[in-house]
C-alpha cells in the first residue's frame, strides 16, 4: 500500500511545495513502514500561507466569539467520533502507545470544548473611574495572523493548545507541525475545516525548521509566535523574532524532580515514578527524570521501581500489551544512548537498562530498556541536561532542604512533584520548589487545560499555554475610557479642592 501524500493546506486547499520536494516520515516502531509523504516547503511555500491567513483575517476577526466558539465546540464532537482512528495514526506516527495517544486526542478535545466556551465569556475588565460621569474598560482584540511550531511528542495535543486559543481569539493560524508527526495536525484541521472553519483560518506547513519553520519567524505579516521544542531552537526563534519586536510564547526544556520524603506511601510513590519517567519513552516535557529521594526510603524504593521498570513491555504502540513504546527517531535514540554512556563515564551506577532493544521485530524500530541510573550526583550531566528519553536518575538526600536545593539547581523549571504526607513539608516544597507546576503526591505529568501551563527559568519566557492565561498570548489588550459628562476631564490633574 502506498503512503498517503500530505499536501501544505493553504486557502482551503492542498498544494504541493513550490520546489515539488517532499520527504517521508516512517514508523518509529517499524522503519520498514512509511507512514505519509509530506511536503518539504520553503520561504515561498510560507509565504504563500501567510497571506492566505492574512486575507482570512479581517473576516474571521469580524464573527462574533461565541460563533467562532461553536465551531470549535463541534469539532470537539468530530474529534470524539473519529478518536480511535486518529489515535491509531498518532501511535504510528510518532510511537507512544494507543492508550496514550487516545490521551493525546482526549487533551485535543478538552481543548476543544475549554477554548470554544471562551467564545462566550473572553472575560475584559471593567473598574469604576476617579472622575465622575466617566466609564472604564478593558477589551480583548486579535492580533492579525498567528504562527505556531509544534513538536512531535504531543502532535495532537500541543497543535490544539496553541491553535485553539489563537481561533478563538479571532486571529488566523499558520501551523509548521514537527516534521516527525504531521498527520496529527491534518486531522485536528480536518474536523475544524469540517465543523464549519472558513478557507484561510488555519493553514498547515510542512517541512524542517531552518527551511520552513525559520521564514514563519521571519515573516513581517506574522505579529506572534508559538513555539514549543528544545531551548536551543526556542532561544533562536526568540532572538530572530526579537528583531521585529514580535510576541513569543516559548515552551522548552525541563528536568523534572520528584522528591520522596521518608513518610510518603512508597506504593505509590513507585507506581508514579514509573508512570512519569517511561510514559511516552521519557519524551514528555514534564517527565519525571530526576529522582531525589530521602536516604532513610531509598533502597527499598529503588529496587522497586527497578523491578518495575525491568518487567516494563517494551514493543509496538499498536499492541495492546505495549507498557512502552520506541523513541521517535534515530537521532532521539542515538542521543539517549549517548547520555548513557556519559553516566557511566561520570560515575553513576547503572541500575538496569541502558541498552538498545533488537530483538524480533524491534530491531526494526528505536527501541532501548527503561532504564535507571543510580548514585546520581546533582553536578552530573544526567542530572542536568534534558534527556528526553527512558533515564531516570535517582540523587539521594538528608532532608527537605537538601532535597528542594538540588530540585532547583538546573536550569530549567516546567514541573516538580513531592511525595509526603506531611502537610507542612508540602506546603513547604510547594512554595519553594522553583516551577511552572507543582505536584503534591502526584507526578511530574498531567497537567490539565483548565490550569495554566508552562515553566520558569530555562524552560520558558514567562507566557502560559492553557488555562485562562492562553488568551494572553493570542490577544491584544485594549483600554477604553468613555467620558458622558460633557465637559473636559482631566485625570491624573490635582482636581481635589
Ligand atoms: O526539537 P526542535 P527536536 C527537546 C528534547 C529533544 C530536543 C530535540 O530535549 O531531545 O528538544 O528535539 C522546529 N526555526 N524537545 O529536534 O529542533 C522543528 O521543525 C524555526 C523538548 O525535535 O526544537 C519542530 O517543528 N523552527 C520539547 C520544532 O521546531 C525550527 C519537545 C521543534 O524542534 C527551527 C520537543 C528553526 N531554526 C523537543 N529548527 C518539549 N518541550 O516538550 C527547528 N524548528
């Protein structure tokens, strides 16, 4: 059977790259199996997106919220028809296992539903004047035409996130997905297209960054950018966008602690550890990678999440059966490899794991073993740099204070977790634990829309996705001061007798 060939949608339509160059994307848990044929756009091909998003803008911008909100609300029942297809292409495409990528799906529409009820509420703000027979409000407006770079991890969830908000905002959308799991976004656009989405609102991109991700940061009819990725792209967008002094959303890197007090229910604590560090292969932004755990409690924790990750099956995201699915490409994989060979250089003991999965048909994809490092020191790369795979590192430690100073001593700060149950020591790491997110005996991941989402430090630049803060990103504030009095009012003059 051959692949279906996806083409850039721009107006409405499907149009091939300008230069004809396409390139394919193949099953990470089956290279032999390509999954779609995408098109290898340029600074032409982009162009030609933004200004079809561009003259979209006026009319979209002119529908009444709540109508654009309907929209979004049936798609949402769309996307719920169609979940276990769309799921089923996700774990193609980019490997996680089906019920993880129903997740996937099921954040879409959460989004879906969340972001579509905004049509009827966009709440402004009114506040009484200091003069009298004066009225004061703030309103959000759209910006004009909105770009957004996604990742491969959460193909569906994340290119809902972002777009989502910007609709209903009423701005127009330019999408370069991830050039590793594409199709996900042609079905989010599919069921909005289908729901009633004017041509020219949403229209999707394909290609790499430098060519066709870089020319949507560049472009001067293209006032905001979403990006989520690795702080290394993320730091190059925001300097190149910078130029035009444009409006960056940045959600990066992290390396997430979850900390274990000698009083926390070890059960527990072990069954989220192994849920946040080898769901999705590691490759969440909030996966937990970093294990900082109280002396008193850390053999027995150890071997437990040990034997766990030791009995994890590791296999096609397709099956069933499959606990964990393979990393996303050849690249992902090398470079994980990579980190566990500089482990062992600096010292940590490997726990389990740590090597390429070639057996039977797994030969066939990127697989490796869950894997655990143990005797982590804080100033060691693997507990520093952002892994983005199976690696847990477990640091011990003497006490809460130890244990939040280490949390914080990285870089980045999207997600921190502890698990104890002393009121005060939660309260305590709750307030002290430098992050975006904190979880009290939960782990590291799953955040919900409703709740603003994103990280400090390194792993961001201050905006939150989700929650009622989207709309921050997507929409331009504007004052209005309304004067009935019919004579001049001076504010901020000493009018006081
Ligand atoms: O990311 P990139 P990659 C981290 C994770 C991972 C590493 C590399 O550590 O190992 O990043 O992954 C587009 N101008 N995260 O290579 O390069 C690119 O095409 C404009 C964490 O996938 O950041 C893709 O659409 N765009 C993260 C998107 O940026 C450019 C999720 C992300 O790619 C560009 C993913 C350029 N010059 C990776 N270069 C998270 N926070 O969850 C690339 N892109």
């Amino acid at each position: 059977m051959s692949a279906t060939v996806y083409k850039n949608f721009i107006g409405g339509e499907s149009i091939a790259s300008r230069a004809g160059k396409t390139f394919e994307r193949r099953n990470p848990a089956d290279t032999r199996e390509v999954v779609g044929v995408f098109q290898e756009s340029d600074a032409e091909d982009v162009d030609a997106a933004v200004r079809a998003a561009k003259a979209a803008f006026p009319a979209w911008s002119g529908v009444p919220a709540p109508q654009r909100g309907e929209i979004l609300l049936r798609a949402a029942e769309i996307i719920q028809s169609r979940k276990d297809r769309y799921s089923r292409d996700l774990t193609r495409e980019m490997g996680k296992p089906l019920f993880e990528a129903g997740g996937d799906i099921v954040e879409a529409i959460g989004m879906a539903q969340y972001a579509g009820s905004e049509g009827r509420r966009m709440h402004g703000v009114t506040t009484p004047s200091e003069l009298p027979n004066k009225f004061q409000m703030s309103i959000r407006q759209p910006i004009g035409v909105v770009g957004l770079i996604t990742p491969w991890n959460f193909p569906m969830a994340i290119a809902a996130w972002k777009m989502l908000p910007a609709l209903v905002c009423g701005n127009t959308v330019v999408i370069k997905p991830g050039e590793d799991a594409a199709i996900s976004t042609y079905n989010l656009v599919e069921c909005l297209v289908e729901a009633g989405l004017p041509p020219g609102v949403v229209n999707i991109i394909t290609g790499h960054g430098p060519g066709a991700g870089q020319p949507l940061v560049e472009h001067p009819d293209v006032p905001v950018i979403s990006f989520t990725g690795s702080t290394a792209t993320g730091r190059l967008v925001y300097e190149l966008a910078a130029r035009q002094l444009k409006r960056v959303s940045l959600e990066l890197g992290g390396k997430n602690p979850l900390i274990v007090m000698p009083d926390a229910d070890i059960d527990l604590v072990m069954q989220g550890v192994v849920w946040a560090a080898f769901g999705t292969t590691g490759q969440r932004c909030t996966a937990t990678s970093r294990l900082i755990v109280h002396r008193e409690v850390a053999g027995p924790l150890v071997a437990r999440i040990i034997a766990r990750a030791r009995s994890l099956r590791v296999g096609n995201g397709l099956d069933a059966e499959t606990e964990m699915g393979p990393l996303v490409n050849a690249t992902q994989l090398e470079r994980v490899l990579g980190y566990i060979e500089l482990g062992q250089q600096e010292g940590a003991t490997l726990g389990c794991g740590g090597g390429r999965l070639r057996d039977g048909d797994l030969a066939h994809g990127h697989f490796m073993q869950p894997t655990v490092f143990t005797g982590v020191r804080p100033t060691m790369r693997i507990a520093r740099e952002e892994i983005f795979g199976p690696v847990l590192s477990v640091i011990e430690v003497d006490s809460l204070d130890e244990a939040v100073a280490v949390a914080n001593d990285v870089a980045y700060g999207l997600s921190a977790s502890i698990y104890t149950r002393d009121i005060n020591a939660a309260f305590r790491a709750m307030l002290g634990l430098q992050s975006g997110i904190v979880y009290i005996n939960a782990p590291t991941i799953g955040a919900e829309i409703h709740l603003p989402f994103g990280g400090v430090k390194a792993t961001g630049n201050g905006h939150r996705e989700a929650g009622p803060t989207m709309l921050d990103v997507f929409s331009e504030w504007k004052s209005v001061y309304i004067d009935y009095s019919g004579s001049l009012q001076r504010a901020q003059i000493d009018n006081i007798a």
